[in-house]
C-alpha cells in the first residue's frame, strides 16, 4: 500500500530532494575552488537554481502535507458520520445529554482545583 500520501512516501521525497540538492552544492563547491571568472558566474547560477529548487521542494512538501491533511479530516469526519448513524438516536441524545451535564461540574472542578494550587503556592511563599 505505497500511495502519494504515505508517510514513508513523503520521507522518501524528502530524502530524494535532500540529496540532489547536496550534489548541487558539492558542485557548487567544486566551482567555487576554481578561480575563474566563468566558473564564479557558473557558481553564482549553481547557488541561484539551488535555491530555486529548494523552494519549489519546499512549496511541493507543503502542499502534499496539505493534501494530506485534508484527506485526514475527510475520513475523520466521514468516520464520525457514520458512527453517529450507527447509534440509535436515544442513545445519542443520551449520550449529548451526560455530555452537557459534566461540562458544568467538570469547569467547577478545575476552578476548585485552581484555587487550591494558588492557595499551596501561596502559602508555601509564606514560609
């Protein structure tokens, strides 16, 4: 299962990007050794489409991740569908409806939870 999304995918064109960019590199740095005025222009272009390339890898990489990250929140989101009509609808509603009804003792209990870590902190200043 080896598809353009893949993980080991993406690394492997990573890598692939890292290392034709270190070979422009070693020969830009062959070029750079040599005194002449030609190769210092010839350099020059090396270093110019080297960056070029970077960015355009880099700009490629983003927009795989992209992709890739859309295609996650669509299956997410297709999962959760078909979850939610998998359950019957009272169980749902239950289910919503234990949900609200912890969200107010859950914020009570944290702020509880705050004071006493405040009120520790505070008295530890103290002494």
């Amino acid at each position: 299962m080896n598809q353009p999304n893949d993980p080991d995918s993406l690394r492997r064109a990573r890598d692939q990007a890292r290392m034709e960019l270190s070979e422009v590199v070693a020969d830009l740095t062959d070029q750079l050794e040599e005194p002449s005025g030609e190769n210092n222009r010839s350099a020059e272009q090396l270093v110019t489409d080297a960056k070029y390339q970077a960015l355009y890898a880099a700009d490629q990489a983003r927009d795989k991740a992209d992709e890739v990250q859309a295609q996650a929140k669509e299956k997410s989101r297709h999962a959760a569908e078909k979850l939610e009509a998998a359950v019957p609808y009272p169980v749902a509603e239950h289910a919503k409806h234990a949900a609200d009804s912890a969200r107010g003792p859950m914020v009570a209990g944290a702020a509880v939870l705050a004071a006493i870590v405040v009120w520790l902190i505070a008295r530890r200043r103290r002494t």
